[in-house]
C-alpha cells in the first residue's frame, strides 16, 4: 500500500519537475554539507548548541551524528540518491534545531534558517529527487 503511494508521488514529481526544483535540491544539499564542514571545523559551536541539555550521555553521539548526516546526505541529496532516506537522516537534526532554540536563548536567525531548512526537506521528503537525478537514472536503466 505504502509503495504504491511512494510511487503515485514518483510518477507525479517526474512529470511536474522542473530545473529550478533541482536547483532548490541541489542548494540543500550544498547547505547541508557546508553546515556539516562547519561543525567540524568549529566542534565548539555545535557544543554550545546542545549547552542547554545540560550534561547529557550522548553528547558525542549527537556530534558524530549530526556531522555525518549533513556531508553525506547533503551530497547524497545534491546528487540526488536516496535523497528521500537522506532527508529522513536530516528530520530530527532539524526538528532538534528548531527546538533548541526554545531551550536556551533565543537566536531569531537560527530558528528561521532551521525552520526553512526543515520545510524544504519536507517538501523534497514528499517530492522526491525529481527526474534530474541519480535515482531517475538509475530507475530508468533496469
């Protein structure tokens, strides 16, 4: 049942795609890496993020989670492979995102890149990669 609606959306996303669409894809996973090249080079930032949890156990896990999933599902997600398993790596990160704002102080300019970001993965989580990409080529070659 499930496949079925997956793949209702696939034919719909490949019929209605577009370039700016890809574009707007592309630009995510650019974001999403670029951020995950951040926290690596400042560790300390996404240690201050998660401040307002307190001392908690899997503070490393967190760290090494949300590093990882943003450089490989944001190239993932520009290439456009797997980009609906990607996205579904990147929901809690950006639901945390959106609710650590109101756990510690509020940074105006975090919550609305975090709420764009989370909208627009949520678009693609229901659109797709669209026609322009792996996953398109891939179909297509069976």
């Amino acid at each position: 049942m499930e496949t079925i609606k997956i793949k209702k959306l696939n034919k719909w996303a490949n019929s209605h795609t577009s370039y700016p669409i890809d574009i707007l894809r592309i630009a995510l996973g650019v974001f999403l890496f670029l951020k995950g090249v951040t926290f690596i080079k400042e560790s300390h930032r996404l240690i201050d993020l998660l401040a307002p949890l307190g001392n908690f156990d899997g503070g490393m896990f967190i760290y090494h989670y949300v590093v990882a999933a943003h450089i490989m599902g944001g190239i993932m997600i520009v290439f456009g492979l797997l980009t609906r398993w990607s996205i579904w790596a990147q929901l809690p990160i950006l639901i945390g995102a959106v609710l650590i704002n109101f756990a510690g102080p509020m940074v105006v300019m975090n919550l609305i890149v975090s709420l764009i970001t989370l909208i627009v993965c949520v678009f693609f989580l229901m659109y797709g990669s669209g026609k322009h990409s792996l996953d398109y080529y891939f179909k297509m070659q069976k």
